[in-house]
C-alpha cells in the first residue's frame, strides 16, 4: 500500500488557496488543483462542472463555459460519456451532488452493485483506463471529479480525503467566479411580478385566497390566476410548492 503523506497535501491546499484568486482561466485553476491531488497520490483531476438549479443531466452543460475538463482526461471518453449519459441515469453525480460523504468509484460500486445497463459508466471508465475516482459535489451545484489508474480505496484514507475534497471546494469557488452569472439561477426573479410575489408571500405565511384577496384588494378570482402563473413559471405542483421553491431561490423574504 502507498503511503500518502498528509501533511504534504495539506501543504499543497494552503499553497493552492493562497495562489487560487490569481489563477485567471479554469484550465489554470484545474491545472494548479491537479497539482494538489498528484501530490503523493495517483489521482489525476477529470474537470468539474456547473448544473443548473432544476435539471441534473448532461446535457444541460456546456463544455467551455459550464463544464471544464483537465487535459489528463483520455481522449475520445469525454465523448463517449456525454453520447451514452443523455439515455442513462449518471449515480455517482447524483450522489456526489445529493451527500456529504466521500466515497471513490470503486466503493460506491460496491455498495450500490450496478447490473446491465446502469454500469455504463464503470464500464465506461475502465475501457479508457480510469480504474478509480473521486467525485465530489460543491454547494449542491458543482461538481469536482479526480481520476486514477489505480484503485483509491487502500491507498487514500479517510484522512487524505479531506485536503483533496477542501482543495475541490477552493477550485469550484474560484471556477464559479471564472464562468459569470449563472443565467439559470437569476432568470426567474424578474419574470414573476410584484402581485405573483405578493400572493406567494402571502401564501408562505398560511394566509388562504380569501385572505390573500381581502389584504391586497384583488378579487379572488385575480388571486388564482396568480397563483396559476406563478406555478407555471415555477415550474411548481401547487402553490405550497410555488411558495417553497420561491422562498429557496431568495424571491420572498
């Protein structure tokens, strides 16, 4: 088993945050993170991208803009990945985007044991020699991933995770100042007008159409026409849902 020295990788993080502000493209970003994760380790950076609020497919993604990739990554499997993920569920994204804890490829296989179709990417992953990985979600909205010939799980401990999961989080901080405003995330506050928000904050607060209608001098009628726009543009079940997801992307106080 090799021996990873941890202070040297916490040695590589601080040098990392420290110089991170300076780096002026994603490809230096991810070049100066592969740095870190090399340190001692055979774990190479695959890239990291940025998924927008409500759809976690690949295909929402734009290679160069939302999405960068590291050149260690083999070539053609970039390719290949995004043609076979439009049809196939994608696990370890969902996972990494969905939990806390650390897992690699390897031990997330194990515990999941994927059959027929959906060891796509295992399979995948093995044809262009990327035996193993670590692949970690940042603020629900990125995700950083690392790539290894060889299996990680004897040779990265629980404590080596943490500088390399640390250094992720630096990289996708400073990748989200490099892409610019995510047009997804800010494009919905202006469509909703001052009465659809009013009628939702209303609702956050438990008040009923009655009530909605007497405080803000509206028929009730005008109310759930409201509210029908508002869920519409929400893309919301009903208008608890509406009222939630509102409240989530910062509309209504």
């Amino acid at each position: 088993m090799q021996k990873v020295s941890c202070a040297d990788l916490y040695m590589g993080l601080v040098d990392f945050a420290n110089q991170v502000d300076d780096l002026r493209t994603p490809a230096d970003v991810l070049g100066a993170l592969h740095v870190v994760s090399t340190t001692n380790l055979p774990l190479n950076v695959l890239g990291a991208a940025r998924f927008p609020t409500k759809a976690a497919g690949l295909e929402t993604i734009q290679l160069g803009k939302s999405c960068f990739l590291h050149k260690s990554v083999p070539d053609g499997w970039w390719d290949e990945y995004t043609a076979l993920a439009k049809g196939h569920f994608t696990p370890l994204i969902f996972l990494a985007r969905s939990s806390l804890a650390s897992f690699t490829w390897t031990e997330t296989t194990r515990r999941f044991e994927p059959i027929g179709a959906d060891r796509w990417s295992v399979e995948l992953a093995l044809k262009y020699g990327m035996r193993d990985g670590l692949t970690y979600g940042v603020g629900g909205r990125w995700v950083v991933a690392f790539w290894s010939s060889k299996e990680l799980s004897n040779i990265l401990a629980a404590p080596a995770r943490v500088p390399i999961c640390a250094a992720a989080n630096v990289a996708a901080l400073r990748l989200e100042q490099l892409a610019g405003p995510d047009v997804d995330r800010i494009g919905t506050s202006p469509r909703l007008t001052p009465r659809e928000l009013a009628v939702l904050r209303l609702v956050s607060m438990g008040q009923k159409s009655s009530e909605i209608a007497k405080a803000l001098g509206l028929g009730e009628e005008t109310v759930r026409s409201h509210f029908k726009k508002a869920q519409t543009k929400l893309g919301a079940n009903n208008r608890t849902h509406a009222a939630c997801d509102a409240m989530r992307q910062n509309l209504i106080p």
